[in-house]
C-alpha cells in the first residue's frame, strides 16, 4: 500500500509539473517588435550594411572578405596598393549594402503592416514576398562579389595565409586554385 501511495504521489507530482510547464511559443515577447520579422540586432546589421553570414559560401571555401583582410592586413603584409583597393572595395560594398539592407528593413516593416492592418491578401503578400526576396538577393550578390574580387587583389599565398589565420585549417576549399 506504501508503495502504491508513493508512486501516486510521485505521478501526481509529475503530471502537475507538466501541466505548469510554460507551454508559450519561443516567439512569445516578439510581438513587441516593432517589425516582428526582424530583431534589433537584425535591424542595426542591415542598417550598417554588416555581412551577417550571407557570404559563408565564399568565405568558407577560400575567397576571402575585405573587411576580415583588412583587419589582418599586418599578418597579410598586405602592400600598399593591396591595402588601398581593398579599403576601396570594402567602402564600395559597404555603401550598396547599406542602402540594400535599409530597404530590406523598410520592405519588412511593409510586410508587417498588412498583417497590422489586416490588409494582407494573396495578392499583395505575394508582391510584397518578391520585392524581400529580391533584396535579400541582391544584398548576398554584394557580399559575395565583394569576395570574388577581394581574392584577385590577393597573391594565392596570401589567400592561404588568411585561410589558416582566420582558422579553417586549410580545409575552406578543396584544394584548388582560385582565379588571382
């Protein structure tokens, strides 16, 4: 009977901490935002044109950034000139991923206003899910040309050397050469 009642007690115990169990959504607190779909962090990186790791297909396979070049320029001995065209590069990237994302952002508040409103349709979720995806194409195309064109102003054994300092162990590519 004692163990009965023991094991009565131990089910009742659990079967109330599941039902106390917060059963809310992960989003739950969210709908504070002021755009639901994106963060303030999310906002302050498009607003300031940050690579967010839209070009992880370029970095990871040996096609270095210039942002990270020009942090590692020092250990890159990156010259002179490779120092000025990548600064240039990097400011050139900078600005159209700026205006890219700002749009992207302005694009989402749109969004969510339809569903704000209860305006949203088919019709107009569909036209506003193209212009996002558009600039979110256009945005990685920045970054990731940023990339191709960063590893033609590098020397293949300075491509290398970023590759081991940024820790990928020489494993960010396959093994051959890229185009410099």
């Amino acid at each position: 009977m004692k163990i009965t009642a023991f094991v009565g007690l131990v089910a009742s115990i659990l079967l109330a901490a599941g039902a106390s169990a917060d059963p809310a959504s992960p989003y739950a607190g969210q709908e504070q935002r002021e755009i639901k779909s994106l963060s303030s962090q999310e906002i302050g990186e498009y607003s300031a044109g940050k690579g967010m790791g839209l070009a992880k297909a370029a970095e990871l396979n040996g096609y270095p950034g210039p942002a990270h070049v020009l942090e590692l320029a020092a250990p890159l001995d990156l010259s002179s000139e490779q120092k000025k065209r990548t600064q240039e590069l990097f400011a050139r990237m900078e600005k159209k991923a700026i205006g890219l994302g700002r749009s992207l952002i302005d694009e989402e508040q749109k969004l969510d206003q339809l569903f704000v409103s209860r305006t949203v349709t088919p019709e107009t979720l569909n036209a506003a899910l193209e212009r996002i995806a558009k600039l979110q194409a256009q945005l990685r195309q920045a970054h990731l040309e940023a990339h191709l064109t960063q590893t033609q102003i590098l020397t293949p054994a300075q491509t290398a050397k970023y590759v081991e300092l940024r820790g990928y162990g020489g494993h960010a590519h396959d093994g051959q050469s890229h185009a410099h």
